[in-house]
C-alpha cells in the first residue's frame, strides 16, 4: 500500500534517501551541463554522481527526461529560495538582490537548453509555464516587500524583470568581454527609490 503521507493522494512518497540519491544525480547532470551542455555524455553524469549509467536511465530512460527533471530541480531551488532570502535578509531589497543572482546563475547556466526547448520534443513543452508559474509570484513576493518597505519603485512586474533580466543574460556564454551579473546589478540599481 502506498504511504499518501496524510494528503489524500495516492501517488507514493519516495524515500528520504531516494530523494537524495536523485538529488545527487540531478545536481551531478545540471554540473555536467554547465561545462559541457545540454548534450553531455551520460557516463560523464554517472561519473560525477558516483553511480552506474544504468542507474541513470533507470531514472531518467531518456536524455529530455533528464533535462526536464534538471531544469525543474533548478527551478524549484530558486523558488524556494526567495521566501527563505527574505525571511534571512536585513532588508527586502538585500533579499530581491541576493534572489536575483540566484535566478541570473540559473539562467547563464543553461548551455543548450534553449535549443533543447525549441527542438520539438514534446517533453520540453510544458517547461515554460512551469517556470512562470514557479518564479513569477516568487518575484512578485520580493518586488512587493521591498516596494512596502519603500526601497524601490512600486511599478516594477515581477515577469517584466525577469524578462528584462533573462535579456541581459543572453549573451553571457558568447562574450567573454560581456557581464551579465553586471548589467543585472545595474537594473536591479535602477529600482531602488532615490
């Protein structure tokens, strides 16, 4: 019988070190990714997360799978992230700052993920909304604390920033001479009320 944990649904809860065991693989694939792409070899993954290639497509049969999942994990850091940044952070804005390097880390770091999203696999389709619906109200949630607390302009949208932020990023693995953290600090600069 499966363990609902309580929440009325039947879909098993996996274990604490099944969780971790995934975690490990999904933070050795998004590292492989980083320094090799979307497109790195599996048993390069395996290497890193210290386990069998088989162990790999036992979780993930297919490289989208492992993607998805990936892009996901990463996600869901960066989610839960903002609320644990403001309740840590002396200021809103520090926290808005702090989640914004988060976010800005998480997108220089998608080497082929792009391509990957536009392929036609139907894996990556849902993917995007996913991250909307993820880390729009997340960012409403900072931008709206740090403008209650009257450090930065009230009219700023959380999806305008973080598109706005998403351009400045774009560039950053094409040009050395280019910095996108520097560009981001300049418009999250920009917000604070003079």
């Amino acid at each position: 019988m499966a363990d609902t944990g309580g929440s009325g649904s039947s879909v098993p809860r996996k274990r604490a070190d099944a969780r971790r065991n995934e975690k490990t693989l999904l933070d050795a694939a998004a590292a492989a990714f980083v320094s090799s792409g979307v497109d790195a070899p599996v048993r390069d993954i395996a290497a890193r997360a210290g386990v069998g290639v088989g162990t790999i497509y036992r979780h993930f049969p297919t490289r989208a799978d492992l993607i998805v999942a990936v892009y996901r994990h990463q996600v869901e850091a960066c989610a839960e992230a903002g609320p644990a940044l403001l309740a840590d952070s002396k200021t809103p804005h520090a926290a808005l700052t702090r989640w914004i390097n988060l976010f800005v880390d998480f997108l220089v770091t998608k080497h082929g993920l792009a391509e990957a999203l536009q392929s036609g696999d139907p894996t990556f389709e849902a993917l995007h909304s996913y991250f909307l619906d993820r880390l729009v109200p997340v960012c409403t949630q900072l931008l709206d604390a740090a403008a209650a607390a009257g450090e930065i302009r009230p009219d700023m949208e959380a999806y305008e920033l973080l598109r706005g932020v998403g351009n400045l990023c774009i560039g950053a693995g094409n040009t050395p001479r280019y910095d996108a953290r520097r560009m981001v600090e300049l418009l999250i600069a920009g917000l604070r009320r003079h």
